[in-house]
C-alpha cells in the first residue's frame, strides 16, 4: 500500500497518492486551537527544564501510531509509506531537523529519524521501540490417531506482539475439511482441540495474525494420519422373548458397522438351566428346562478387536396344551349300532414337548363302549339309542394348566 504525499508548511498536505485507494496519515489538530501543538521537546532535556517546541502532529489512521514533526511556516517533506514505521522514506526536505513516531496511546517514541541538518549525512534513525514480532513457531501435538478420538494441539509462539490471533483449522489438499472429517473447538486460541471423525492424512494448520508485528501473519502445520480402529461393531441378539419350557427356539447374532471379517461367536444363557444347540455360531438353538426369568447372551470376538456383546432377555413359561377338538359323527343311524365309529381329538396341530396323556369318557356310561380310552384317537360301538356326550382330557405335565378338556354330542336313532 504505498503512499506518498508532500508536507508543506505546518498543516497542508499536497500531492497525496496511494497504490490501493488507502490514506493513513491526517493532520491531527490540537484541540486547544492552533495550527500546531505545544509539545515537550525530547531531545537534549537539560534536568527537569522542559522546552515546548511547535510541532505538526500526523494521525497514522489505522494503527497505533502519530508522526511528529517539529515544522516552521518554511517546512516542506516529502514522506512514502508502505506500511512499516521502521522504514518510511523521506525526501526533498527543507526547514525540518527530525521526525518521531510515537505511540497513541502510551504517547511514548518508537523510532526517530534525524535529517542531515543533525545526522551531518545521511539520514540516521534511532529506534527507541524496536518493533513488535510474532516468530517462527510449531505446532505440537499427535500425529497418529484413530477415528474417534479427540486430541489437543498448541502453538509454541512467544510473540512480543501483544495483539496477535489465532485460528486453527483442518485441511487437505490446501481446504478445509468437512465437519464430517474433523471438527475444530477453541480455534482461536493459543491451544485447540480436534475431534477427528474420517480416517485420511490430514494438515493441522495454525495462523497467527498481529496488525502490529513486522512479520504478520505467520503459519505452521503439522501432518496427521488418521487410522479406522478395528472394530467387531454393533452386535444385537434377537430371537423368541417368551420361550416356553422344553420348546426349542433359534437365537440369532446381528453384527454391523464391522470391519473385521474373522469374527467367533459364544452363546450363553444367564439365570436359568437350558441346553444351548451351537455355542459357537451366528445362530443357535436353545431350549429351556425350567420357567423364570433369563438372559440370552453372546460374545462376538476378533483376534485383531475387542470383542463385542449383547444379550436378550427372556421370561420363560410352560407351553400351554391348547384347546381340544372332539370329532365325530353327530347322529347315528339305528341301523349302524353296533358298528364301530371314529372319534378324534385335536389341539389344532400345537406340537407339545413332554409326555402327553389322552383319557376318553363317555356319558352316560352305559350304550357305547370306547374301544381305545387312552389314545388320542378312538372307535367306538353304540349298542343302544340314546343321546352321548363324550369328552376327551389331555394331560401334559409341561405344560400350564396340566390339562385340557374337549367334548362331542352324539345322538343314536331309535329305530
């Protein structure tokens, strides 16, 4: 941003040019009225005598800083400005001996430059604030990660600038990266945080900023590689929630978000007694000896993960007979006595585990003879006319309640 313009006199600012459109210096005026301020001369201070010499005070817009020129009715300076007080040209000059910079705030000088009229030569410069810098730094922190982890990282400036900023980010390939990659928390201070979320190399970058220093902005990166953690992922074990004693029901293992293949399986039944038909496979047969609450488990594990586990729980019950179906002829003719007729009875095809018991009864007791009592199925013979009512009972001692009754009417004709 170069500037260039004349001083003429003690306020008149001729000739000013700039390269980008930006103009930092104005005539500050004394607001006490005037064309100059009255100011402490601070060169050759003899004890506590003070001096007030007249002075032409520029305000440096933008920055921390005045310039101040000691100026006659007769000064004429030709000042360029690129952007760094420690280097400010200055030419075709007449009735001005020095110049200072000085701060606006602390009102303190920073540098002086002394024309020939004092230095006997070339323009010589006495620089009573050296300028402020931020400094070669690097980042410390991990360079190896696993998906999943958060990590700090530090830069190690000790700038003497006291205005410098921070702002870290994630990049690669030059850009930031997605929040989907990796997220960035205290990003403008001295320390950040970073979660990384995607295996991939990635650049930690750091950038330090100051409007004071010389040397802004500064930058450093550190190169990160960020690795997948083996994982045997999710693992879900789904199956019958109310198994019934002796039944038999297949539990099976679900496993996802893997990235292991050489996967071993271990089925367990916590809190009950119960036979387990593969323990060692994706699914598994598992039947139940007894009712009670239990606990379906498996252990998914890996030689190169930790293992992963989950388990179902189950309230186990006796299995319940079902309701019995008596078949049979409704009516029988009178000329069919003595003939043997089918009855049956059913729970509607229900497999039952455990011994099943079946008990046929007939009444009244007399008329009809049950030729097989204790089968499921059974003929029987009617010998009279009459209206029969037979019932059959199933009996399983597995099962809850232990037995079950079904009934069938039968009439036989009387002639």
């Amino acid at each position: 941003m170069a500037q260039q313009f004349v001083l003429k006199g003690v306020k008149e600012i001729r000739d000013y040019k700039s390269t980008d459109g930006t103009f930092t210096f104005k005539v500050k005026n004394d607001p006490r009225g005037g064309n100059t301020w009255q100011l402490p001369q601070w060169w050759a201070r003899k004890g506590n005598n003070i001096k007030y010499i007249s002075c032409t005070v520029l305000d440096l817009e933008g920055t921390d800083y005045l310039m101040v020129i000691p100026t006659s009715l007769d000064t004429q300076l030709m000042v360029t400005y690129d952007g760094d007080i420690y280097n400010i040209g200055l030419t075709n000059f007449s009735a001005v001996d020095r110049v200072l910079i000085a701060g606006k705030d602390t009102k303190k000088a920073v540098v002086e430059y002394m024309l020939p009229s004092i230095s006997g030569g070339a323009i010589a410069k006495r620089i009573v604030q050296a300028a402020s810098t931020i400094g070669d730094f690097t980042i410390t922190g991990a360079t190896t990660v696993d998906v999943g982890e958060t990590k700090a990282y530090q830069a190690n400036a000790t700038p003497d600038a006291t205005d410098e900023t921070y702002f870290w980010s994630v990049e690669q390939g030059g850009s930031a990266v997605a929040a989907s990659k990796a997220v960035v928390t205290n990003a403008t201070s001295a320390k950040c945080n970073v979660e990384w979320k995607e295996a991939g190399g990635y650049d930690v970058k750091c950038i330090i900023s100051s409007e004071t220093a010389t040397d802004s902005p500064k930058v450093d990166t550190l190169g990160v590689t960020c690795s997948a953690v083996n994982t045997v992922g999710t693992v879900v074990v789904s199956g019958n929630a109310t198994p019934k004693v002796g039944a038999g029901d297949t539990y099976t293992v679900a496993v996802s978000g893997n990235n292991v293949t050489n996967l071993t399986y271990k089925w367990t039944v916590a809190d009950a007694t119960a036979q387990i038909s593969n323990k060692n496979g994706a699914s598994t047969g598992i039947t139940f000896e007894g009712t009670g609450n239990a606990s379906v488990q498996c252990v998914v594990s890996s030689v190169s993960a930790p293992s992963a586990s989950d388990e179902l729980d189950v309230v186990v019950s006796k299995q319940s007979i079902g309701a019995i179906t008596v078949g049979g002829p409704a009516n029988v003719a009178f000329a069919d006595l003595n003939t043997g007729k089918n009855f049956t009875s059913s729970n509607g095809n229900k497999v039952l585990v455990g011994t099943t018991a079946y008990q046929w009864t007939v009444s009244p007791t007399t008329g009809a003879v049950i030729n097989s009592p204790t089968e499921q199925n059974t003929q029987v013979v009617f010998t009279q006319p009459g209206t029969y009512t037979f019932s059959c009972q199933w009996t399983n001692q597995d099962a809850d309640p232990t037995t079950k009754t079904g009934t069938k009417a039968t009439t036989v004709a009387a002639s």
